[in-house]
C-alpha cells in the first residue's frame, strides 16, 4: 500500500470523525502501539520498543486532556487517575524494560475502549430512538436489531 495514500485516508478518517470515533481511535491507537511495544520488548529491540512506549504516552496525554471536569468532575477526576497511572506504568515499562507494566495497561486500555464502545452503542440507540420520533416512526426495538443483525 502506498504511505502516502494511507496517511490521506487517516487524514480524511480523522477529519470527518464525530468527537467519539476520535476518541474511540484514541483508545485503538494507544492499545496498537502498546502491543507493538510489548513485541518489540519480548524481542529485545529496545528501540522500537522506546518509540511505540512513547507514542502510547502521548496519547495518554492527550486523553488526558480532553477529559472536561466542569461537565462530570467525579468522572473526570477517575478518568484522570486511570490514565495517569497509565502513562506511569508505560514510562516505567521504558526505563526498566518490564513486560508486565505494559500488561496492566492493556488490561486498564482494553477494558476503557470496551465500556466506550458501549457507550457510543448507548448513544448511537438514544440518537435513532429520537431521530424515529421527530419522523413519527417507531424507536428500534430488540426485534428489530435482531433481523439487522441476521440480515448483515
């Protein structure tokens, strides 16, 4: 594939993205090169390990501050201590070479790109449900989504 026609369709992905698919690729893309890291550690290539680690770091960072403690500070206030302790146990992972800190964060990056899957499904039903209503025609039922699913 060509490089630069990957990077124009990321460009084009990111840029037309609703403010929750970017923060789902948040999720994807930190859990990507923190794999890609515990390879490269497993495999004893320290550099590749060193530059997926930190682009794992940044995008901690950058959830981080996207959180918006004036609308749910006590969500915010947990987030931030999840993803801190994330960007700690990454940046240990560097310093002392330790499979098992990427392994924690995994599990925490995993388990955060789940429940935001969720949520976005919640959201995406809420959104129909309403959009339904405004139209007059009747909210997705189970039933409904059950023949979708066969269907597909």
């Amino acid at each position: 594939m060509n490089p630069n026609g990957a990077n124009e369709y990321l460009k084009a992905k990111v840029l037309t993205a609703t403010p929750e698919q970017l923060q789902l690729m948040l999720f994807d893309g930190a859990v990507k090169f923190a794999e890609k890291a515990k390879l490269a550690l497993v495999a004893k290539d320290y550099e590749q390990s060193y530059h997926n680690l930190s682009k794992a770091e940044k995008i901690l960072l950058e959830l981080n501050c996207s959180l918006r403690p004036k609308v749910a500070p006590d969500l915010c206030k947990n987030l931030a201590a999840i993803y801190t302790f994330c960007y700690r146990k990454l940046v240990e992972a560097n310093t002392t070479r330790n499979v098992e800190a990427i392994d924690e964060v995994l599990t925490l990056l995993k388990y955060q790109r789940e429940t935001w899957v969720l949520l976005m499904q919640q959201l995406s039903k809420a959104k129909a449900g309403a959009a339904a209503q405004s139209i007059a025609m009747p909210a997705p039922d189970e039933r409904m989504e059950q023949r979708f699913k066969m269907s597909a």
